[in-house]
C-alpha cells in the first residue's frame, strides 16, 4: 500500500466532506484549471451532436446496438421456486442511483457506452457521470454516447473532488454505486469510499497474454502485444509460446516472452499470471479453455484480437488486471443488480423444522433469537 | 471514516508485512493470549467431534443438508451462444482458494455453514478457516462443521493478524478471497487488503425492519424486534406499522416505531432504509413484493422470522447492513465464481464489422488498436 498517496486523498475527501462545494470548486480550479459551472447544459449536448460527422454517429449507433444484443442476454430473472408450501428464492432489483466516472487523459467514449449500456438493460433509473474537462469542454464524442443512452446528468469534474462529489453528495444527489476507470488518484479515492457506497472494482494497467504455436501468424500477434503496451508504461504484455521462432520474433521486440515445452504448460503460466485479456491463437484454441482458471477475458482464433474486443464485438472491457482475476471477474449486468433473499415459510414447515433452529440457538448462546421462534404457535 | 482506527490497523498490517510470522506470533499473544501452534490438528478435530452429543450432530447435519438444497440452485453455468459464426459469452470458475473469518466473540458454528456451503457448491478447491482461540481452544461446533464439509485447514488466529496471515500468506498459502463477519477491526484490515485480496463485503451491526398491520399477531413482531437487537448494542431495529395498537405495544419496550397512514408508506420507509432484514407480517404480505428496492432480505408471513432465516431455513445469513442494500445484496454461490468474458470471432465477421473498432480506435487516439484490427486479412 502506497501510504503517501493514502493519506494524501484521505486528507482532500474529507475536506470536500467538511466544506462541500466551496471545496470541490478549490480543487477543480487546481486539478482541472476549471472554474465554470459543472453541469453539462442542454445546449452543450446539442453542440456537441452537432460537430459529430454523421458517420461517427453511425459507427457508434451501430457499436451500441452491438454491445446492448450481447449485454442483454445476461438479464437476470429472479429464481424462485416452492417446497413444502413455502416459497424461497432470490429476486433482483436494480441500483437506484449510479455514477460513471469517465477519465480525461484520453476521450474515451466506449468506457462510457462498456458502463452505461448494462446499466440501462439493469433497469438502473439514474445515471450520473464525471469527466474532467478539458479548456472547459467536455469531449463530444462521450456527450453524444450519453445523450444517445439518455444520460441528461453529465458534470465537468474530475478526480478525487469527482469521487467526493458523487458518493458524499456534493452539487449533486449522492450515488449508491461508482464505476469507471481512472488513474492512481481516482481509484484510491474509490477505494476510501467503498462502504460510503458500492464501487464496481480497482482498475490497473492493462495487460495482455498470448498462447500461441507454430501456426500464428506472426504479425497478428506482435500487433497485439504491442497494442496493449500502448495504453501507458505500466502496461504489460506476455507471449507464452511453444514457437521457438514466434518467440525470437516478439522478444526482439521487447516482449516478455516464455518459451514453454507444451500447450498446458503454457496455460499454467497463464492461471499464474491470471491476465487481464487471454488470447489463445492455436491450431486448436478451444481444447485449451477447460485448463483456464484465471483470466478477465478468453479471446480464441486470429480475429478476435484484444482491440476488437474493446470496441465493437459487443462484449465488455471493463475487466479485471494486476491479478484480480483471480477473484473477480468481467463487467456484467449483474453488477448493477442487488440479490434480494426472499423466503414466506407456511407454518406447517416451520412448525415441523423449527427443533433445528431452537437447539442452534442455544449452542450460539442467542436466547431471544430462540424465543422468536418459540413464541409461535 | 475513522481515521485513529485506519492508522491503528494499518500499522499492524504493515508490521505483519515486514516481520512475518514473528509478527502475527507477537499479535496473537497480544490479543488472544494464545502463543501455542496455529493449526488445528487432526487430535484436535476429533475431540471436537466425539464432544458433540449425536442429536446435536444430527442438527447440524439436517441444517447443513437445507443449505445444500436451498444454495445449489443457484450455481451458475457458462452462457455461451453463437451469431454469425461466432461463439460469445461468459464462462465462470471458481475462486481457487478462499479464507473465512469466524468470529470468536460467540462461537458461531452457523456462520462458518454460510460461507462454507456456497463455496463448495461453487466448486471452491482451497478454504482456510480462522477463527480466535478461547482458552487456547477452538469451539468443537466449528471444527465439527469444518470437517463436516470438508474442511481440514483451520486456524488460531483472530482479529488483524488472521486477515493478515491470510491476506500476504504468513504461515500459510495466500488466499485470493476472503469471507466472513468480524469486529471493526477485523472490517477495517478486510478493507485495506482489498486489491491484494477479493473481500466478500464489510458487514456492520445487525439490522431488522418489520412491515406489520392490524392482522399481525403483537406477540411475534415485538419477539423478531427484540432477537435482532440482542446482536449487540449497534444494532438496529425498526417497526414500520399502520396499527396504532401495534405500534404502541412496540414503543413501550423502546423499540423505534414508525406509525404509517398505509402500506405504501411503510415500505417506502422500508426502501429508505434498506434494512438488512426486511419482515412483512400483513394480511396480504406477497402484494407489497414489487416496491421494495432496498432490502437485504425479504421474510413473508407471520412464520419467517429473521432467526428461523439466520439458523435453519436454507437461505442465507450473510446479508448487507448499514444501508448497503442499496448498492449490494445477499452472499449467493456467485460470490465464489468469476464471470470470465469469452469470444470467438470468425473470420468473416471480424471483417465485416471492423470499421466500427478501426474509427473508434482513431477517436480515441489508439494507433496500435488500429494497426491489430488493420494487420488481419
């Protein structure tokens, strides 16, 4: 833990907590050399939708619709069911209130659309989202997206005072939950607010890791593993190759390269490392997945590059790095979802069962927990 | 946040960090006054499980069988499906290996089949168990679970040398999740180890709500009451009640009432709220289902109490407190698998659509994105 930095955002969160808005204006004014009034205004949208070639309009529409078919496939249904005249089960219901923190290094309009689509398709009613602007605009390319996915609430801030503003409520109605990525800053001032309210996850440099054997093409996964190298230097990227020659190739590129003796070797590298993004070019790619443990995202044959991935095959990028697949997973739509336990017992059950619970509850030493369930006739 | 709380834990933390196994053994004296080997052997389990009177084995056997059959119907299976040619979707994998925290406070064997149960139904190969010593012993009720499902790794240790050992692997192997209730000190150590470890969630004093009308029987509702608040002194309860009589009945035992003009109201109440325990005790309990939003659990009828929920029905206990149901929801078997992203583009559908990932890419300023997607023919 980076103790420096810690205390550092500890000490801006709870001045924005102590001073509200006269304090998110400091710091905007600092960070984001931004004075003006954060709400996006209605003429901005339009602005913005104006200077958008109407190709690009299309190129998104279309993205969009391909996100929204794949996405809404993972709906989740309540799951009930009736035994011995009692009902028990599990029902969903969405987060009422989210926030979507988008960063401002790079535009990036497909982190808003890889967001707000599963929350739409969640039944999520109120979306707000931050973007530190840039010369007091916000990119049009994100303005449109949101727009286009009926997002009105869209505020110029960025940062830590972003993080602040949303879940502690400042200028704005506080949120139950904060996605989106951003850089140490933002996700250590996620961090100190998860419990205030939810947070998706901790985003971290990108990363990549190739299978691949004799029969990739070499160009193909080169590009791939530069790609990934190009989101910023702590990017990282592994080719695990049984190709002596492949090897030789991207190594003299800079890559770390592991030459394995067999395809199951190279696997188990793979669980080791538990990357972000797994591609595997092999004669044979799907033979591999059942060794997969650890992995955000399996991308198979030559045509599912990373890049394609993030932009328009449908699926989501927001996956997890720096290892946490090992415990956590993809972005789906059940992240904008609550389980809710649902459970009406008939009395004949709980009549017939309840022995189970009095004898529990002495063990545990819970005398009034016994007595709810002895006072019952 | 508490900030002497933050620094004090994370002192601790950062000791155990550097020192290793000296340190935790140091804490461990400290704060349980238990400086004897760690792991429970093989004697030990079996005393435990010979110092069991045979009706209670059999308790806990018929409980632990209710969780199985309530918990394996919501085991998740991959959801793959293919257009154009192309396979998509979401495969899941168990998290490998998980630790569970059982507090020591009251020896509660039923929290450790919570977290235990669901976890083997999702397939979970590794579970480390700690628990605090008492007297330099563990509570047989808790060994003779653990073996009961299989468990053999349990450990002395509490507080934040337990979510320490587990979190850096000191004196045993790294866990990737962990699991389990503890004190706010065993909270606070749970919410800096995250990132190096998944967490399950931060669960706070215990909270009930009852939704009552005239129908309810005085008895019962104030019985559920009182059982919530013996959890501790933190903990919270609340009746939300259209009957004037009820709410009279409640209040003279200080319970805090809320005296509603109709149901509606009460629930509204009830989503503000968002209790972690949610009861309905009305002539008609189901008809009020489809307001809630905020709730941990929903319990219908005048035969779901709260205790028969937290000890024998089969649903789970670990539920979000504190208001947290606003942005999470029950532990489910899905707490323990990784939703893994899986594509597999064919050729002809990677060409077909590529425009959209070549332009988005130049938006977003991404050459070597653009150049992966452009190098394949």
């Amino acid at each position: 833990m980076d103790f420096e930095l810690e205390r550092y955002v500890a000490g801006i969160l709870r001045d924005i907590r102590e001073r509200g808005n006269d304090a998110v204006k400091e710091y905007s004014i600092r960070f984001d050399g931004y004075a003006g009034p954060f709400r996006v205004t209605e003429d901005e949208f339009e602005e913005a939708a104006r200077s958008i070639p109407r190709r690009d309009r299309e190129i998104i529409l279309r993205t969009v619709k391909r996100l929204w078919e794949y996405h809404e496939r993972q709906m989740e249904r309540e799951r009930l069911f009736i035994k011995n005249g009692s009902l028990y089960g599990i029902i969903y219901r969405p987060v009422r209130r989210i926030g979507i923190y988008v960063p401002g290094g790079k535009p990036l309009p497909s982190t808003l659309m890889m967001v707000a689509v599963p929350a739409k398709i969640a039944g999520v009613k109120e979306i707000a989202v931050t973007i530190p602007p840039k010369d007091g605009k916000v990119n049009p390319y994100v303005l449109y997206v949101a727009k286009l996915l009926g997002i009105t609430e869209v505020y110029k801030l960025g940062g830590i005072q972003a993080i602040g503003a949303m879940a502690y409520g400042i200028g704005m109605k506080k949120v139950d939950k904060i996605f989106g990525p951003g850089n140490r800053f933002v996700n250590e001032a996620k961090r100190q607010v998860f419990g205030v309210v939810g947070i998706d996850s901790l985003a971290g440099p990108s990363e990549i890791a190739v299978i691949a054997d004799e029969t990739a093409e070499k160009e193909y996964v080169l590009a791939d593993l530069l790609s990934q190298l190009e989101h910023g230097k702590d990017s990282r990227a592994w080719l695990l190759t049984t190709s002596g020659e492949l090897a030789e190739f991207c190594s003299r590129e800079g890559i770390e390269v592991v030459l394995c003796e067999n395809l199951e070797e190279c696997v188990r590298r793979a669980n080791e490392i538990a990357p972000e993004h797994l591609e595997i070019i092999t004669e044979r790619p799907m033979e591999l997945v059942d060794l997969i443990e650890n992995a955000g995202a399996i991308y198979l044959g030559p045509y599912t590059p990373v890049p394609a991935a993030d932009y328009f095959l449908g699926v989501n990028h927001v996956l997890p790095t720096g290892g946490a697949a090992k415990f956590s997973g993809v972005l789906t739509v059940r992240d904008f979802l609550k389980p809710i336990s649902l459970a009406g017992v008939s009395r004949e059950e709980f009549l017939a069962e309840r022995e189970l619970g009095l004898r529990l509850a002495e063990i545990e030493g819970m005398a009034f927990h016994r007595r709810s369930m002895e006072v019952r006739r």
